[in-house]
C-alpha cells in the first residue's frame, strides 16, 4: 500500500511540513467530553435519587450525553500551503485556498466563515479559530492574496478585511500581556 502524503493524518503518520493546526481542538474536545459526562452523571443521580432508575433509563440519559457530545465536539482545522480542512464528525470538507473564489461571513446564533474555491470546495469555519491561531490565519490569508492576485476571489474581499482587523487587535492585545503593557 503506498503512503500519501496529505493533511487527514492518519495514527502514526505525521503532518506535512508547514501544516498549522488548530491549538484549542484538544482542550475543546475535552471540554465537550466533560459536558456530555456531567449531563450524564447528573441524570443518572437525580434518577437514583428518584428511584426511578431502570436500564432502559440509563440507556435513554447515554444516548442524551452521546447526542450532547455530538453538538459540542468541534471541528479539527488543518491548514498548509494552497488548502485548509475542516475535520467534523463524519468528514472533512478541504477547499484550495489559492482558488478561492468567495469568502462571506455567515451571522446567526454563532459566526461563520464560509469559503468556496473553483473547484466546488467548500468549508465552513468559526473565525474565532482563525483570530485564536495566527498559523492557521497566516496560512489562509498569503493564499487569500494570492486568490485575490490571479483574479478568482471575486466575494469576500470585506469579509477577510474585517477578518484581519480582528485578528490583528487579538495578536496586538496577545503582545501587549505578555509584554505587561496592558
């Protein structure tokens, strides 16, 4: 069987070079795990408490804990020269940031960013990912420019322009605590 170097990683394989990742996933997960075994316990005890606990209950609170993790685990952001990869749950969604052709933020109950190549590519993303890991935002906008260069990003322009003032006041506001000039 021959080796592949991408990005989904696979146990025991390592990274291309120059692949940023997303630095809060693992402690993201873990608290989405803790969540999900919180609601779990709590629903196990109350029903102790009751006297109402059966096998069929305790089922029912797991699958309800299962279904909690399910919405909580977040997605694992992977990005290298010309690609960014959203892991979810069942699949990862890749997009060639280097063709880009649209990038909109999407406003709701929680903030998106949606970016879309020529190719049909397309990934769904919280900025808050990208403002709390400049490697990944790095790696996004010097394709994004480059997109912008050879004329295929035609939607977005305002969105990344937002997305770097944002992501520029988090890394300024990083250097000033830890320079204690805040």
């Amino acid at each position: 069987m021959e080796r592949r170097d991408d990005a989904r990683g696979a146990a025991g394989r390592r990274p291309p070079a120059g692949t940023a990742h997303d630095g809060r996933w693992a402690g993201e997960l873990r608290g989405a795990v803790r969540c999900a075994v919180a609601l779990l316990v709590a629903l196990e005890l109350l029903d102790l408490a009751a006297g109402t606990a059966t096998p069929a209950r305790s089922a029912l609170w797991a699958a309800l804990a299962l279904l909690l993790f399910t919405v909580l685990r977040p997605c694992r952001v992977s990005a290298g020269p010309g690609w960014l990869a959203s892991r979810g749950l069942l699949r990862e969604h890749r997009v060639r940031t280097d063709f880009l052709v649209s990038v909109c933020c999407v406003d709701g109950v929680s903030q998106r960013l949606v970016l879309r190549d020529v190719f049909g590519g397309r990934v769904e993303l919280d900025p808050a990912t990208l403002v709390a890991n400049p490697q990944l935002w790095y790696r996004l906008a010097e394709d994004a420019r480059r997109s912008v260069a050879s004329g295929s990003l035609t939607r977005g322009g305002r969105a990344l322009h937002r997305l770097t003032e944002r992501v520029d006041r988090a890394t300024a506001r990083a250097v000033f605590e830890v320079s204690g000039l805040e």
